[in-house]
C-alpha cells in the first residue's frame, strides 16, 4: 500500500523571510554559494550538470527506480512550459555542484511544485537543504 501524499502549501505573497539565514544570490554557509540555474546560466552545459547532481541524490531515495536518461530528463523537467531556470537552486562548494533544489512553476494552477531537493553524501549533515 501506498503511503498518502501530503500536501504542504506556503503562502509567498505574506513570507517574511526574515527568519532565514539562507538567501538565494551570493550569502554563504559554511562556505556554501547558492545560485540559481539562471544565475550560472541556463544552458546545456548547466543542464547536464544538474541532471547529474539529481541523478546522483536520487539514488539514496528508497525506492528509487532506475534514474531518466539525460534525454528523458530533458523532456521531463526542462523542455517544458512549468521548467523556471530561477526556481532551479544550486548549492555550490568553489566549483562543485553540492546540492539543488528545484521547483516547477504551476503558478497558473496556484502552485509552485517542489521536484526534488537532495545534498550529496559527501555534504550532508551541514544545514545545506535547511533554511
């Protein structure tokens, strides 16, 4: 049997954001950047590198089925009218490519969906995906 889904909503028209310590554009922790995809650019090259880094943390989810090729990721996630290269959140360690989180954007069904967050292995345990 299946687990039933829950459903977390967040009201982003009256966030304070305040409490958070973590702000998308250039703050630190623990010596970790956070950009978006439209930030680093949102081209191929950037693609496959987050195609990596999601096949990479999918694999600890249990469960987990064998991972999408790069080109069914593509048409999954990217080529797509919900992909927004500015919800796309990469975590990076200098050049390394540590963690994401990446969203989909059904604003026009009042909702931003939540795709996948991971950190890799090497990462964790250092508040990356936590506000």
């Amino acid at each position: 049997m299946d687990p039933p889904w829950v459903r977390l909503t967040l009201d982003v028209e009256t966030l304070d954001t305040t409490a958070f310590d973590v702000v998308v554009g250039g703050c630190r922790r623990q010596g970790i950047v956070f950009r978006t995809i439209h930030e680093l650019g949102d081209r191929d090259s950037n693609h496959r590198r987050l195609y990596e880094l999601n096949r990479t943390c999918s694999a600890d989810i249990p469960g987990r089925e064998e991972f999408y090729t790069y080109a069914e990721y593509c048409a999954e996630r990217i080529k797509r009218e919900t992909y927004d290269p500015g919800a796309v959140i990469i975590a990076l360690d200098g050049d390394q490519w540590v963690g994401m989180s990446a969203a989909s954007d059904h604003r026009a069904r009042g909702f931003f969906f939540n795709e996948m967050t991971g950190v890799l292995r090497s990462h964790r345990g250092r508040g990356i995906a936590w506000p």
